[in-house]
C-alpha cells in the first residue's frame, strides 16, 4: 500500500504524519525533505536498539547527518527524572544546540521521554518521532503530549510539544511482543467503539490475528484520522479530547490497585470500556447489545472485560485520587452506540455506580 500523509493543522505548529512499510529504510532521505540541519540525537530504548539502530543510523548517515544513539533502559521505570538527566547529559555531550534534532525512536515511553527532553532541553530544540509499538503508531507519538512521572503518579511533570514529523513503520511491528500487541489493540477497538463504527466492523471481520496485520497500515491511518480531528479541536486536552479517555478511568484505576504489575493498560482499558458500557446500557443511555458487541470484539482479541477481585472502597479512593477527579465531579466517557461516544460530567456518588460495575 502506498504512503499514506496525514496533516495535523494546528497553524504555525502544523506537522505531517507519514505511514509507511519500510519507511525507516529511507528515514534519511525523508528528514533531509522536512529539515535543514546536520546533526541528531536518536533517543531509543536497549530494545529497538539492538533491532533497528543499525538502520536507522545507516539511512541518516547516508544523507549525510552526523548521528549520535541515546539508549535508555526498556519500560514503564526509565520515564523518570533519573532517565531524563542522563538523557540531558548525553545530549550536551554531544554539543546539541537548537539547530540539531531529536529524534524518539521506540514505544511510547522513549516518546513521552524523548519528546519532553526536546521540549526542555536548551529551552525546546526540534524532535521527530518515529513510534515503534503499535499504542505509540495510533496513538502517544500524536498530539503533542511528553511527560515523564513522579514517585507520586504518572505523566506529572510534562508538556505540550508537538513534533516536526511523525513516521510510523509498520513493518516494525513485526518484532512487537504479543502482549504489547494486545495493549494497542485494546486502544484500536477503543477508537472505532467511540467514533468508527466501519472500524469496528472490519475488527469483527478479520479471520486472524495475521489478517488483521496485514491490513495494520489501514488501521493506524485510521486512528491516526481519529486523533487528528480530536487533536485540531482540542490542542490542549481540554473538551473533545476527553473522548480519548473511554474506559481509561476504570483502566487507570485497576492498572494502580495492582501496583502496575498486573494488568497491562491496554486490559485495564478494556475491562473498564466493557463494564462501563454494561452500566450505561442498563442505565439506558446505551443502545441495548452495544456492551455484547464491545465485549465479543475485546475477547476476540484476547481481551478482558471481566472486574478483577477488588475492594470497592479501595478502588474507588484511588479513582478518585487521579487527576480526572475535578471538583466533586468526574467526567465519565460513555458510548451513545457504536461509533458515538460522549462525555458525562457526573458527581462522584453517581459515578459510583457506572464504575464499581461488577466489582465486588
Ligand atoms: N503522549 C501521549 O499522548 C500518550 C498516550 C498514551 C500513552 N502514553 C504513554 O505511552 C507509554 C506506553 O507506551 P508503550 O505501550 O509503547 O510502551 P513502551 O514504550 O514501554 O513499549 C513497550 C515495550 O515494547 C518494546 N517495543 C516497542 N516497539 C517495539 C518493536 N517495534 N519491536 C520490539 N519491541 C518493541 C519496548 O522496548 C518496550 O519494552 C506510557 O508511558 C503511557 O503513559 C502517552
Ligand atoms: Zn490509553
């Protein structure tokens, strides 16, 4: 399938998105179009390095770039302080000035990290991101959003900065594990759920797990539309951006109870998308059978939609601990349908009752 060009249009801070098999192959002579500099700093974590650094190195050296690799630690823990320093180290030991670029090669974690190191380091020098994990291609490496977290939670400390380009090569995915796989899927049922009901249609098509990854270049231009809309109308995460947030409020908070050790987020966000909807749809706010759709296409792909075991009273405090809780209100993302999802502000003992849906 053929380059396929997204434009984010948010006026002087307005980028491309590019999606592309084997894209990183000619990662050199793309930035070499977009970019007038001589030196990059690759931020990447110790996985994609030992997979693609070779690569990607090649093809920005063959244009003539000088290329330094920052390598941090794979995971959840290198989007620290800590990280962050030694990344800032490497970057001014490589003399970077604001006339050079950084590029975030890797998962979502190496972009929330590397994007926040640009938008920091020598007061904000240009970055690209090139999203490796299949969350990353639909959904962090778009927007604007880079953080890292503190002891006290995630994503505490960050910005708004948006790249200068955003390439995404699915043929990376290749060498994705299973479970980040899920994780991401888990976000794509979620974009076709709230705004893509042809989407989620052709979710329930796929025969397997392989077909569907044939079609992969499809389902990211697809979110990646999705965002973009989202995006353009609300840079700063303030309205209809919100919608993003389906399922993740129940999501969140499981991922928390369980110290982040047992639920990956792409479960929690799909144990919390099913029961919510199971809820809304008994509250009859939901077309009836929209939870038995979500809940066939969740198990479908391996998903969960069943509550764990957990103590409602504790559950609810560290959802209510989380910054969504605004005022003695939450705002809770429910599904009108398949398709059309909106956002309902409600105080928190009604809340109650939409998420400790099926706890005990
Ligand atoms: N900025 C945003 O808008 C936004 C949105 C959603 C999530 N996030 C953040 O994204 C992070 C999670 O991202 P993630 O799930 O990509 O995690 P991740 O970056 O930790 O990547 C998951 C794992 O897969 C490996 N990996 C990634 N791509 C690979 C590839 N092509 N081949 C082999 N291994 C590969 C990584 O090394 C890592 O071990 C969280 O920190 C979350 O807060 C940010
Ligand atoms: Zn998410």
């Amino acid at each position: 399938m053929p380059l396929k060009v997204i434009n984010i249009d948010l006026k002087d801070k307005s980028y491309d998105i590019y999606i592309e098999r084997g894209i990183l192959d000619n990662i050199g002579k793309n930035i070499k179009k977009i970019w007038e500099g001589s030196k990059i700093g690759i931020i990447t974590d110790h996985n994609l390095d030992s997979f693609y650094s070779e690569r990607i190195k090649k093809s920005l050296q063959d244009e003539g770039f000088s290329v330094k690799v920052i390598s941090i630690r794979p995971g959840e823990k290198s989007k620290s302080l800590s990280s962050l320093e030694a990344v800032y180290k490497e970057l001014a030991g490589f003399n970077m000035t604001r006339k050079d670029l950084i590029i975030a090669f890797g998962g979502g974690v190496v972009g929330d990290l590397g994007g926040f190191a640009a938008s920091t380091y020598l007061r904000g020098i240009p970055c690209i991101q090139v999203p490796t994990s299949l969350l990353s291609q639909i959904d962090s490496s778009i927007g604007g959003k880079a953080a890292v977290n503190l002891d006290m939670g995630k994503n505490l400390v960050g910005s708004f900065y948006q790249p200068k380009a955003v390439y995404i090569d699915p043929d990376v995915l290749s060498t994705l594990d299973e479970i980040h796989l899920k994780d991401g899927l888990a976000e794509v049922i979620k974009y076709a759920a709230i705004l893509d009901e042809e989407l989620f249609d052709r979710l329930i098509e796929y025969g397997s797990m392989d077909e569907l990854l044939g079609d992969i270049e499809y389902i990211i231009f697809r979110c990646c539309s999705i965002k973009k809309a989202l995006v353009e109308k609300d840079e700063f995460d303030f309205g209809e951006r919100m919608l993003l947030n389906f399922g993740h409020t129940i999501g969140h908070g499981i991922e928390k109870y369980f110290n982040y050790e047992k639920y990956s987020h792409g479960f929690g966000v799909s144990i919390g998308m099913y029961n919510i909807t199971k809820k809304s749809e008994e509250m009859g706010e939901t077309q009836k059978g929209t939870s038995l759709r979500l809940k066939n296409l969740l198990l479908k792909y391996g998903l969960p939609c069943d509550m764990p075991d957990m103590d409602s009273v504790e559950f609810m405090k560290i959802i209510l601990s989380d910054k969504k809780n605004m005022g003695g209100f939450l705002n809770l993302v429910l599904l009108k349908r398949i398709g059309q999802a909106f956002v309902k502000p409600v105080e928190i003992d009604e809340a109650k009752k939409y998420i400790l849906e099926g706890c005990n």
